[in-house]
C-alpha cells in the first residue's frame, strides 16, 4: 500500500500549525492529540498520530482511506505506534537480521518532534519503506 506523500506532510503540518495555539493540544480536524514535553532532548513530542484509516479487512491491499473521525475525546499522543509487520513475519530465516517479531497491520502513524514555540517549521518525513513479495 502506498500513502500519497501530500497525505503526511498535510497531517505534519497541520500539527505544526496547530502548536502555536493550543500548546501540545492539537485538533486535525478528525481527531485531537494532546503531546508532551520531552525535558531531557527539550523537544515537544507527539507519537502514535493516525494519518490514515488501518489497512485491515477490506481496506487490506487498497489505496489508504482517511482516518475514522474521533472527536469525543482527547487522545494522548505520548506512547509509540504499533510496528507494522517485517519480514520476519514470514518466517525469514534469523541469519537475515529481520526477527522484529510480527508487528501489527493497524501502524499508520507518525510520530512529531518539534521545539516549544516554533513556527514555520520546515517537516523531515521519514517514510519507512515497505515492500511485499507476492
């Protein structure tokens, strides 16, 4: 499954955009995180934000679907997302180094870092690179 790029850097900014007013609070719109202030690298953090609905049952294979609208609560952004699956999901043999364990389909998230009171940041993505062999 490929997440159009826009997608993220849409999600990131809108968190950057979202520091300047209400502190580690941010509404996106489909769902509101609430950060962290991390003292020892003096960073404020996010983790675990959805950017896209889980790609699992029928959205396993498809295009990405927007995240399910959650607006009931706050949802504390301070744990780290599931993993997604590796390759030692497939019983690859340990001499490869992929004995990650079998991670969980549900893992489109990203995780922010920002210094308190920045604006107009510019966004590092880091994609993880996944590939499937069918």
């Amino acid at each position: 499954m490929r997440v159009p790029e826009p997608l993220l850097l849409t999600t990131a900014s809108a968190i950057l955009a979202g520091m300047a007013n209400a502190g580690l609070t941010v509404d996106l719109g489909y769902s509101t995180y609430e950060g962290y202030y991390d003292s020892i690298y003096e960073l404020n953090v996010w983790k675990s934000i959805r950017y896209a609905a889980p790609p699992i049952g029928n959205l396993g294979w498809q295009a990405p679907a927007p995240p399910v609208q959650n607006n009931t609560h706050i949802t504390q952004a301070v744990q780290q997302p599931p993993m997604c699956p590796q390759s030692g999901a497939a019983k690859t043999p340990a001499v490869y180094g992929f004995n990650s364990g079998a991670g969980d389909e549900d893992c489109l998230f990203l995780n922010l870092y920002a210094p308190p009171g920045a604006q107009d940041l510019p966004v590092f993505l880091w994609i993880r690179m996944v590939h499937a062999i069918l």
